[in-house]
C-alpha cells in the first residue's frame, strides 16, 4: 500500500493489472515540486528559443540608403553658391541603385556651360550608372547583414531569400531532430541542438561575407527547431495528465517572453555581429542541466529502461514527499503495449489520407497550417514595415501572443473548435486588409496587432484540431505533415512580404484574403470539441458510423483533461 507522507490515507494498493506512468503520477503529484523545479528550467530554454527565431528581424533589418559619392571639391569659383551638399543630392537623386557620373557633371560645370541648375533640367547630359558602394542609415539600426553585406538593389533578393532558407532549416530541423529525440532520446538530442547552436551562431556572427554566413544560419533554423520541439516535449512529458496544458502554456509564454526580450536587446546592441553573439552565448548556461534535468520517463518505458525509470520515479517521489513501494515500480515497467501495426497487421501511409472521403479534409487542413503559419511569421517578421518604433512594434507582436493563449484556453471547451477557428481567421484577415490602406500609423499598428493575437488564437485551435480530426491509425502522419505545410507557410512569408515594392498595401491584403479564405473553408471541418476521437478511417470517411460515434457508442469521449488538448500550445 502507499500513502503520503504526514497521513495515513490509502492511495493504492498493488494492483493486478499493469501500471502506467499516469495512474502514478497521480500519486506522485502531478505537478509537484519536483516537476515544478524541472518545467521552470525547460521554460528558459524557450526563451532562447524564440531569440534565434525571430532574430532576422534585426538582424536582417534593412535601414534606409543612398548611395555613396564620393567628396566633390566645389571650391572653384565656377560652382557659385553651390554647396558639395547640394551637389552630392544631385548626383544621388537619380536613385537608390544609380547615380549620375560625378566627373562628367563635374566638367560641364567648369567649363561654363551649365550651372548645376542648368544640369538639373538636362539632365539627360549627365550619363547614369549603377551604384557600387552606398551610405546606409544608422536613425534606427546598427549594422546589419544587410549594411555589412551590401543586400540591396541587386542583391536585395538575397536578403528575403536569407529568410526564406532559413525556414527551409527549421523545416529540415523538424523532420532530422524529431526522429532523433525518438530514437536517442529527449536529454542527448537537446544537448545536441544547444551544441549545434552556440558553434552555427558563433560561426555566423563572425562570417565574414553573405555566402559563409547563409549555410551556418541555415544550420541555426535547425538546431532552434529542433530545440524547441525537444523542449515542449519534455515540459508535456513531466506532469500529469491534468497538468499538460498547464505546462504546454508556461513554455509557449516563455517563448513569447523571449520574443519580448529580443526587442529590448536589439535595441540595445544595435550591431547584428553583437545581437547573435548575445542570444548564442547564454547557451553554456544551460550546462548543468546535463545534472540537473531527467531523461523522460516516457521515453524511457517506450525503450524499456526499467532501472532508469525506478531511479527517476525515486527522486521524484522524494523530492514531493511522497512514499512509494517497490511493487508499484515493478507494475510500473510492465508493459502490454501494443503499436497499432502489431495489432491490426495493417501499416498506414499518407496516401491512405489522399483516399476519397480523407484527402478533401486532408487537404483544408494542411492548408489551413499553411496559411496561419504564413501570417503568423509574416506578421511578426513585417513589424518593421508598420511605421513607427520597430522596436516597439516588435514587442507589442509579442506581448498580444499570452492573452491569445488565455483565450482559447477560456473559449475552446464552450464554444467549440470550428467557429472559434472561423472567428479569428476571419476577423485577423479583415484586421489585416484594413491596416494595408490605413495611414494613421498608432491605427495601422493597432489593427495589425489585432490580426497578430487573432492569428496566434487561430494558429494554436488549428494544431488542436488537426490532432482531432485524423484518425488514430493516421494521426502521427497527419501531424506531420500539416507540421511540415506550416514551414512551406513560414518560407513563403518573407517573400510575400517583399511585395511590398509594388504596392506597400498588398502584403497585408494578400494575408487577409488568404485568412479569410482559409477561416471560410475552415467550415467544412467537422467540430470535434467534446466528440469521440476517430479510431479508423471508417469513423471518418464512414457517415453511418461516425453519427454512432457522435452519440458516444462503444468509443471513448476525450475530456478536456487528456492529452490531446496539451497540443492547443503547441502552434509554432
């Protein structure tokens, strides 16, 4: 029998049938001081998380230009009351990219002929050609990849294509890290990502042209996507069922603090060498988690490392007070588990999702992962085309992400999924639309903030409700895939942010249109709140049976408390 220390209350006794780790968290606490001390731990590497995923906004910031002339001698009485200024803004005022042949305007005017006025409405006298060097504004950025590497005019591709491939890293982090943590296990593949991210982003401050830079800042979108999916698990992981989107809450608004933080950083640092430099270092501080954080337990049953298991579940039970006896651990490593292969003799596979009555849920699914994606990181990466303080814009993106959580975790249950998901992509892709054509800029920024908290709300109801509506059989594919059609959405942004060249509202106008969209279609998915979770295919694509299963017949309704619902956290 186990009781807690300081009663004498029977919590269990020995039962018959095999225990899991669930059934003892509950007696272990499931959430007590021992998991509180470790989720406060994982929690801090969210925030370095979000550092070195959002960084390119500064990093990649592109100030105000010109280009460089060099100095005139106007100093011959010839030139008149023209000053070398005024001369300087002639050259320069044929544009950002090109510039009149300062040696040329420079004769006719010493030879009499024309005056610098004259030159001005003949200028057709003055050849152009392109710029080599510019001047670059430092009013509200330091140094930047782009003023360091000379990322404008022709080369302004490379700048939004930086960002593009950085996505394609943390696409491909997704995909190499998640099978590791399955396979290695969840401590060696966090040590390995925080190992992989101070030397890419050491290497990266230091690189001394665009084209070392850009493989090492590619390795950096993997190594922090890799670390933030490792993280969120171990947070899920180490509380009880009860508990899970408790904790998946606390590291999604960690992370939203380090978004925070990185404005406040930046503005401080200015130069982009220094801001990488700031947010890689404080990875050695994470060194006495090789100590002080467990392996997951979870982990460790799938992979039937019973003594590890016991040493663990020990110091957890010391730790919160709490006595167990050795029959319960000996329960506790039992297992008869099954995978749904072994069960059924049937492996699924995507194409099973592409099969008529699956692939047209299939596919407004994984485009709506697309789109929120989309807007999530186009929103957040085009703070610095708002007008106003970019810094400030930044944070504000930020901040409205905490309130978003709290409110689906408020609404979801009562409201259901559907209409909720449908509200918030509507209302953030009007919220957007009308920032576009707004010119008061403290209103532009407020309704594009209000499509950013509608987008963060949408982004996580969306992950939820992918998790619901796939079958069991061929959830984990689902999942996947509709994760890897949000890093298609997150390497598109920055391109369509650039579009802003033709017409500064039609960013903004192309993510409001593709939300609402998106929110219409959104309408065709099933509700799924408070309704069994599908088993089979057939309890989806089989109506007859699916009206059986909504009646709560021989299937089992998720609560709010299992753990489907930690997902709800886990949008980014």
């Amino acid at each position: 029998m186990i009781t807690v220390k300081g009663t004498n209350t029977p919590i269990g006794e020995k039962s018959q049938r095999i225990m899991h780790f669930d059934d003892l968290l509950k007696v272990l606490g499931e959430f007590g001081r021992y998991q509180q001390i470790r989720l406060f731990l994982i929690c801090l590497v969210a925030i370095v998380c979000a550092f070195h995923a959002m960084n390119m906004v500064f990093v990649g910031a592109k100030p105000d230009y010109k280009c460089h002339v060099p100095s005139v001698n106007v100093s011959d009485p010839i030139f008149g009351n023209t000053t070398e200024k005024d001369f300087q803004d002639f050259l320069q005022s044929a544009g950002k990219c090109k510039i009149y042949d300062a040696s040329i305007a420079s004769k006719l005017i010493l030879s009499g002929n024309y005056t610098l006025d004259g030159i001005k409405v003949n200028n057709g006298t003055v050849p152009i050609s392109k710029c080599t060097e510019w001047d670059y504004s430092r009013e509200v950025y330091g140094p930047t990849i782009v003023t360091q590497f000379d990322l404008v005019c022709d080369k302004d591709w490379l700048r939004s294509t930086s960002k593009t491939l950085y996505f394609f890293g943390r696409l491909v982090g997704a995909v190499v890290f998640g099978q590791l943590s399955d396979i290695l296990g969840r401590k060696p593949t966090l040590f390995t990502c925080l190992l992989m991210l101070l030397i890419v982003g050491s290497v990266a401050a230091a690189a001394p042209n665009f084209y070392v830079f850009i493989p090492f800042y590619i390795l950096q979108g993997a190594a922090q996507t890799g670390l933030f999916l490792v993280t969120f698990t171990l947070g899920t992981e180490l509380v009880g069922p009860s508990y899970r989107l408790v904790a998946g809450f606390l590291v999604q608004s960690f992370y939203s603090i380090g978004y925070m933080t990185l404005s406040v950083l930046a503005y401080g640092i200015r130069d982009w060498r220094y801001i990488e430099l700031a947010i890689t270092l404080p990875v050695v501080l994470f060194v006495p988690y090789i100590w002080l954080l467990p392996e997951s337990v979870r982990w460790l049953l799938s992979k039937h490392k019973e003594e590890e298991v016991k040493n663990i579940v020990r110091k957890v039970a010391d730790t919160n007070k709490v006595d167990i006896n050795e029959e319960m651990l000996e329960d506790l490593t039992k297992t008869d588990d099954q995978s749904e292969t072994e069960t059924t003799g049937r492996r699924y596979t995507l194409i099973d999702l592409c099969r008529p009555g699956m692939i047209f849920l299939s596919l407004n699914v994984w485009f709506n992962w697309l789109v929120n994606a989309m807007l999530y990181y186009g929103l957040s990466l085009g703070t610095d085309n708002l007008g106003g303080d970019p810094y400030i814009n930044f944070c504000i993106a930020g901040a409205v992400e905490i309130p978003a959580y709290i409110m689906c975790i408020l609404m979801l249950n009562p409201l259901g999924r559907r209409r909720p998901l449908f509200a918030t992509m509507v209302v953030g892709g009007g919220a957007c639309i009308a920032s576009g054509f707004i010119e008061m800029i403290p209103l532009k920024i407020t309704l594009a903030m209000i499509g950013k908290f509608c987008i963060t709300a949408s982004y996580a109801i969306i992950y939820l409700m992918a998790a619901e509506v796939f079958p069991t059989v061929v959830r984990n594919i689902g999942m996947g895939v509709s994760s890897m059609c949000a890093r298609i959405g997150g390497m598109l942004a920055p391109q369509i942010l650039e579009l802003n060249r033709f017409w500064g509202p039609l960013p903004l106008i192309l993510f409001g249109g593709l939300a609402i969209f998106s929110g219409a279609l959104a309408l065709l998915l099933p509700e799924t709140s408070g309704k069994p979770l599908p088993q089979t295919m057939e309890d989806v694509t089989d109506p007859e049976k699916r009206k059986v299963a909504e009646k709560g017949i021989d299937m089992t309704v998720c609560s709010p408390g299992t753990n489907k619902d930690e997902d709800i956290l886990n949008g980014k």
